[in-house]
C-alpha cells in the first residue's frame, strides 16, 4: 500500500495524489497517487543530488513517515498559493491548528502530527529551561 508518491526538485515538492496524476517539474515527472508509481528518477543510481525521493508505503518505519509526510497548505491566512510542505518542518502553531481543525484528517496524518508537535514541545521546554 502507498502512503504517499512524491518526489522533491530543487526546492519544488512533485506529490502525486490520484492514479493519473502526472506532475513534472525541471524534467522529472512522478505519476501514479497511490495506485502504482511512475518516474522518470532511479534513486538506486542518485544521479541528481538537487532531488529527494519522498515516497512512503507500508514498509516505511515511523521514523521515515515523520521525516517525510506532507502537508498542504495556503499559509497562515490561506492567501498564498498552495504549496506541499514536510510536517515535520512546520512549527508548533500550525500543527496545533491542523489537530484543532482538520477533523476530517487521515488516522495516520493525524498520529504522525501528534508524535511531531510532542516532540517539538518537549524541545522547546528544554530550551527554556536551559
């Protein structure tokens, strides 16, 4: 089972959500939401360092679902184009609104925002008390 088939470009987050959904971006594609993958990159051979491959399934651990779960968003007010962020680089205000109003939200993007904005409290209640 596919959790999630994307692929990051340079500074450009490819995540392919629906069987026919092909993106392209800087002369990589990535194809296929979680149905099947398709992709112009073997990451086996790395022949491109500007690309990160994104991709989770049901062998990835929980460590790599942390590092590498997406989330979209428009920005704080919802004004800016959408754009895939990684969960795990968003601070701990906007993992907060997402449990406080994503009730709809995947069981599993929900543990995984969970386990992240647990983890960043407790590092920052360390710094605070450095």
């Amino acid at each position: 089972m596919i959790i999630q088939n994307a692929i990051k470009v340079k500074d450009v987050i490819l995540n392919s959500v629906h069987r026919w959904d092909y993106l392209t971006h800087d002369g990589v594609f990535i194809d296929g939401g979680v149905d099947y993958r398709r992709s112009n990159v073997s990451f086996a051979k790395a022949e491109k360092t500007d690309l990160e491959d994104l991709f989770l399934d049901h062998n990835s651990t929980i460590k790599e679902i942390k590092e590498k779960l997406l989330w979209g968003t428009r920005g704080k007010n919802g004004d800016e184009p959408f754009r895939w962020v990684k969960l795990i680089e968003c601070n701990t205000g906007h993992l907060q609104a997402i449990l406080d109003t994503q009730h709809q939200m995947n069981p599993l993007h929900r543990y995984i925002v969970m386990l992240i904005l647990e983890e960043k409290k407790s590092e920052e209640s360390k710094i605070k008390f450095k």
